[in-house]
C-alpha cells in the first residue's frame, strides 16, 4: 500500500512542479551575466572598462558554463538522488545514445 501512495505522491508532485515535462534545462549564461556578477562581488569599488582579454576570458567561462551546467527540476534531482539504479539507466542511455542506429544501419 506504501508504495501505491508514494507513486502517486510523486506523479502529484511532479504535476505540480513548475518543470512540470522540463525537468533539465541547459543553464544560459552569457558575457554581460558574469561581468555583472564580478561587479556585484566587489561592490563599492570602481570596475574599470573591460579591455578586450577580459572581456574574451569572461566570453570563455559563460560558453564553457552553458557546455558543462544545467539546471534540474528539484523532484528529479531527488528522485536521481534517492534512485541510483534510476540514475545509472540514464546515464548509460546518454553513453548509448546513437549506437543503436549505428548497428541497425551495418
């Protein structure tokens, strides 16, 4: 009985989310965000004009964030969390994503 309650639980909470059917989103980071960033950790304190080796580094680190971080609905992180075996089928349909249709066409 636990378990009948608890899958619906969870179709309920899911349904409520407001990621309800986008449960991962790739983070949008861009220059101005991390030039913003900079300025509000060092308030009180003048920034200068950003020459243009700053200004490529900061164009480096908002691409390699957008590349490497996503943001995630919290009922599936907890899910993910709490469900190894879960998290472990993702991740090897992500490292078999493709392959299937490699072999079909040989």
């Amino acid at each position: 009985m636990d378990d009948i309650v608890n899958e619906a639980y969870g179709i309920v909470q899911c349904k409520e989310c407001p990621w309800y059917k986008a449960c991962v989103v790739p983070m949008k980071f861009t220059t101005e965000d991390i030039r913003r960033q900079l300025e509000q950790a060092s308030p009180g304190t003048n920034a200068p004009q950003i020459d243009s080796v700053t200004q490529n580094l900061l164009s480096s680190m908002a691409t390699a964030a957008q590349n490497s971080l996503l943001e995630g609905c919290p009922v599936f992180i907890q899910r993910l969390r709490s469900n190894p075996k879960l998290a472990q089928k993702l991740k090897q349909i992500m490292l078999d994503w493709g392959s299937e249709e490699k072999s079909e066409q040989q």
